[in-house]
C-alpha cells in the first residue's frame, strides 16, 4: 500500500466517522433531550428563585424572623490564623426545600400532559378511521345496486 491509498483510507475512515456523528446527534432523541435539558435547568433556576426569595422568607417569617441561609453551627471561632469553620445547614434546608418543591412541580406537570395525552389518544380512539377511497367507492355501488334492486 502506498502513501496515496494511505491518505484515502485515513481520510475516508474520518468522513465516516464524522457522517456516522453527524447522524447521531440529529436523531429525534438527542435533539429532544438537549431541549430537555435546557428547558429543565431554565425550570430548576426559576423554582430556585421561587424558593429562596418568596418561599423561604415566609418561613423565616413565621419562625421568629429567621433567613435560613444564615443558620449554621460555629465549629471553630476566627483566629488570625484562619477563617472561622461554619457548618451552614441552614444553606442545606434551602437545597432540600428546593428539590422538594422542583420535584413537586415537576409531579404536577407530568401528571398534567399524561392527563392532556390520554384525552388526545381517547379522542383519536373514538373516531373511526376513514375508510380507503376504494373501499368507499365500492360501499356507494352496492348501496346504488340495492337502491336498484328495491326499485324493481
């Protein structure tokens, strides 16, 4: 084999390669799932905020006052030699608060389309398909000739 046909089997191999992922990330599966994946960070951030500037101060509200981002236990107080080590579970209340909540919602909303799907396919169910043209055709004809034969 000679340097030429070594070119083309190596440039042949990458446009395959690049053909066979060209292909891959146009399926209908990874397009949808990269809309997914947008359109639930977009959703996780809109809950986060929910939860941390509405939510949680109505909390603290009616706990006495009490920003949950700010509760923690001191485990080592500031020295000049370092900084102060907090343990802020009030930081991990918010997080669990906020998964509690995006799944919720999330619940919510896929109980929501199932309901709107089942309905659409109820819909499609109870309609009849449409017969064939031919077979349209032909249904007219032996009405015409039964019409014809009762004339007589």
């Amino acid at each position: 084999m000679n340097i030429t046909e070594n070119v083309k089997s190596v440039r042949n191999k990458g446009t395959s390669f690049l053909r066979e992922f060209r292909d891959f990330a146009m399926k209908g599966n990874v397009i949808d799932m990269a809309v997914g994946v947008v359109i639930g960070t977009a959703f996780g951030k809109i809950v986060s905020s929910l939860v941390a500037d509405i939510i949680m101060p109505l909390i603290g509200m009616l706990v006495g006052s009490v920003d949950f981002k700010d509760l923690g236990i001191t485990l080592q107080e500031k020295t000049a030699d370092h900084d102060a080590i907090v343990l802020s579970y009030g930081a991990f209340l918010q997080t669990i608060f906020d998964f509690i909540i995006i799944a919720f919602a999330i619940f919510v909303a896929f109980k929501f389309l199932t309901k709107v799907k089942n309905s659409i396919m109820a819909e499609k169910a109870a309609e009849p398909p449409a017969p064939e043209p031919q077979v349209q055709l032909l249904t007219e004809i032996r009405d015409l000739l039964k019409e014809q034969k009762g004339a007589k």
